[in-house]
C-alpha cells in the first residue's frame, strides 16, 4: 500500500477536518530514514483501518506546511484529530513504537 500524500491545498479538509485521527508523516524521498519508516507506516495504515488514517507530505514541495507546523528534522509525525495536533513523534520509529504511540492518540482522542 502506497500513503495517500496531502498538500497544502488539501491539509485542512483531508487531515484537520477528518472525521478519524490522522497521522501525518513529514519527510522527503532523499531521506533515508523517511524511506525506511515508509513501508511500516503502511503495514499500519492496514492494521488501522477505520480508526486512523496515515498520510505523507513531501517536505521538499510543501514548504508552507513545513513551516507551518515547525518541522525542522525528518522524519516526522503528528498525529491530528479534530483539528487538533495530539502526539508529535519525531525520528524513527519501530512498528512496534509507532503502533504504542498510534493507540495513545486514539484513546486520547476517544476522550475529546
């Protein structure tokens, strides 16, 4: 599975106004750690299904959201809900890590 990637144009309906979580991963193609996390984000996404979206942005072409939201190392991944940023998990992970960090931010956003 390929992550759906957003842009500038489409951040604010597709993440800030989803009706489920999303997890938005900053990074670039010429990064390798961003590469590596790549396919593990996707193995999630599967597993999460229904509860949690997990998205891409290009640091590279989406400058205006980069600096929008501060990021200054990649990778690196927010996870929203409601408009709201919940977790910023910055570098990367193990599955095993991202997927701890993915159930914190659903039962934190259970309770919003």
């Amino acid at each position: 599975m390929t992550l759906p990637a957003v842009s500038g144009s489409t951040f604010d309906a597709e993440v800030l106004g989803s009706e489920l979580p999303v997890a938005v991963d900053f990074g670039a193609d010429w990064c390798a750690p961003c590469r590596a996390v790549r396919p593990v984000l996707a193995e999630l996404a599967d597993r999460y299904q229904g509860r949690l979206r997990i998205v891409t942005v290009d640091t590279e072409a989406e400058h205006e959201l980069t600096g929008r939201y501060g990021i200054v190392s990649i990778p690196t991944l927010y996870v929203f809900h409601s408009g709201e940023l919940l977790r910023a998990i910055p570098g990367a992970r193990t599955k095993l890590e991202y997927a701890a960090e993915f159930d914190a931010a659903l039962a934190e956003a259970a309770t919003l």
